[in-house]
C-alpha cells in the first residue's frame, strides 16, 4: 500500500485523487491546494483525507511514500525536487521543467536520493497508441515518412504558459514514443493573438532522424475540439483521433509511390517513370475501454514498490523538454531552424 499526497487541485489534481481512490494499491492520505474552494471540494468528496495548503507539510510527513505533482508547470522542477530530498516518489505532471538543465537537476536528484521520479506523459498510456507502436513495430505501415497532428481548440486558455508549453508536450511524447527516433532540429512559428507575447496558436516542424517529418499544430483559437495524429508509412496509413466517441485509431491501405516503366521507355522526355497511388481497405483494429490516466497511475503505484524504472522517466521527460525548448528558441527568432538539446550531455 502506496501512502500518496496530491499536491495541486486544479484540473489533473481531482482527477488523481479519484483514480488513487479506487486502485487497491494506493492510500490517499494527503491533498493540497491554496485555494480555499478547492480544499472545500476535496473535503466534500473525500472526508478522511487531510487538507492542506501547504506543500511543504506534505513533504514533512514520513508516513508518505510519494507525491502527485499536478500544479501549475512553473512550479514543477522546484516541486519535484523538494518531494526528492524528502525522500518521496514522485509522479510529476507534465512538463517535468521548463529547460534541459533543470531537468538534469531533477534527475541527478532522483538518483541521488534513489526514488522513482515519472512524469505525466498520459497518452503514452492510451491503448489506442500503445496498439499504433505495436502496429508500427510490427512493420504494418511500411518504413515512416512523416507524421502530423492537431491539438486544437476554444481553450482552455492558460495563464502562465503558452499553447505550445501547454499543448504541444502531449504531442511530443506521442510522436517520440511512436517513432522511436531521437530529435534532431525544429523549427516554430506563432502569433500572440489574445494576449501580448503570450502564443495562442503555434505550428511546430520537427525533423528527427532517419529523415523523419513531424508537424504538430496548436491553437487555443480554434472553433473546433481536434486531437488527431496521422502517421504516413510507405505502405499503409494510421490515424488516431482522440475526439471521437469510437474507432479512435484506423488503419488506412493507402500509398502512393512511382514506378519505373519500361526499359525502352527510359530517357524519353515523358513516361520514365508513372505515379502510382493505391486506395485500399480501411481496418478499425479494436481497442480496450482503459482509463489511461488510470493505467499510469496504477504503472506508477507498479514502479514505487518494486524500483522499476517507469516507462515515462526523467530521460524520456527530457527528451520531451529539449524538442520544447528548442521549438522555443525558434519562436523567439521568427521560425529560425534550431538543434534540439536531446543528447543527455550529463548523463553520457
């Protein structure tokens, strides 16, 4: 039995406290919040838990295990290392900092204290894309050509970070998690719409290697709920909507390629070569009704009674945070192409 505290009662925080709720390996003992309102909500909901506004009360308690960090990412690199040198497992929500070296920090500190240190990259745990790496693993689709998403959206509209820091590391991780590939340059344009240098809609262009394409498209100023990712292989095609009730992910028979003609054909001024597209079958593969929010939570219950390192670990946070912070960069020099910070210099 896992003793946790929920620190952050925001949007995530609730959620957390009624997923530990109802795992059998979890004993909600602590939530805080500094908001008054929020603290009364937990109150109602759940009665024998025990309040606080004070982050720092949680960590003084030696009868918790581990900490859910779920308040706002400003906070989060100063959060999760204090829960560290208390000597608590951590699952931080995402982003786990804002730069790569604070992420080192982070890290190295829980090395140092030898704790489970997750961060809250949920889609990993969606069965629908967890069946698209299976399905890309297997060689379904074909070698990868690129891939694309939407994450947009009418809000909600963040104050302390911009739609790329709030949106984009859902994205990211997705991406990173399917391909398999490191990043290796980026690329990021946006307009600050709403509010002065604060971007409400970005596009992002990732390069990763092996000649890989990813564009990813943000926007807090859309009039449509979109979160789609389409992966473009030389064979085939997925696409997994998140939106949608069912069917979450298909599988498209579709390809384009070009075909060399006949010999005698070859060096005329026309038919060297013809294009060639195929439209084929579309295959709904079935997909377990799973909470992913639930499935961490139970992986990251999973990693603090037997020292596993988890799925979604500090590296594979930073990983996430370089792409992030580089796309960063490029905005402040208007789209300029720069190389991502992926290499874990510290570590290597």
């Amino acid at each position: 039995m896992v003793r946790i505290g929920v620190i952050g009662l925001g949007y995530w925080g609730p959620n957390y406290a009624r997923v530990l709720r109802e795992l059998s390996g979890a004993h909600l003992v602590w939530a805080c919040d500094a908001r008054p309102q929020a603290l009364h909500l937990m109150r109602a909901r759940y009665p024998d838990v025990i309040l606080t506004s004070s982050p720092e009360e949680v960590l003084a308690d030696s009868t918790v295990d581990a900490v859910v960090i779920a308040t706002p990412s400003s906070t989060h690199a100063e959060l999760t290392l204090a829960a560290l040198e208390a000597g608590k497992h951590v699952l931080c929500e995402k982003p786990l900092a804002f730069t790569t070296a604070e992420c080192d920090r982070v890290i190295e500190a829980a090395e140092k204290a030898n704790r489970v240190l997750m961060v809250g990259h949920t889609f990993i745990f969606n069965p629908a894309v967890r069946r698209m790496r299976e399905l890309i693993d297997a060689g379904a689709i074909g070698p990868i050509r690129y891939c694309h998403s939407a994450r947009t959206g009418l809000g909600p509209i963040r104050q302390d970070v911009n739609a790329l820091w709030d949106l984009a590391p859902h994205d990211i991780s997705i991406i990173l998690y399917l391909l398999d590939r490191e990043p290796l340059e980026v690329a990021a344009f946006g307009e600050s719409y709403l509010r002065e240098e604060t971007e409400d809609v970005v596009f992002v262009t990732l390069r990763l290697e092996g000649q890989v394409l990813a564009n990813i498209h943000l926007s807090w100023i859309d009039p449509y709920k979109t979160r789609r990712l389409t992966v473009i292989g030389e064979s085939k095609m997925l696409v997994f909507d998140d939106v949608v009730a069912d069917e979450k992910l298909r599988l498209y028979d579709r390809g384009a390629s070009y075909e060399t003609s006949a010999i005698e054909a070859r060096g005329a001024e026309y038919g060297e070569y013809k294009a060639i597209v195929r439209d084929g079958d579309i295959l709904i593969p079935r997909i377990p009704a799973t909470e992913p929010l639930k499935e961490q939570t139970q992986h990251f219950l999973a990693c603090c009674e037997s020292g596993a390192v988890p799925e979604t670990d500090g590296l594979s946070a930073r990983r996430v945070v370089a792409v992030l912070e580089a796309a960063s960069t490029s905005l402040r020099d208007g789209g300029a192409v720069v190389e991502t910070a992926w290499r874990e210099s510290s570590r290597t």
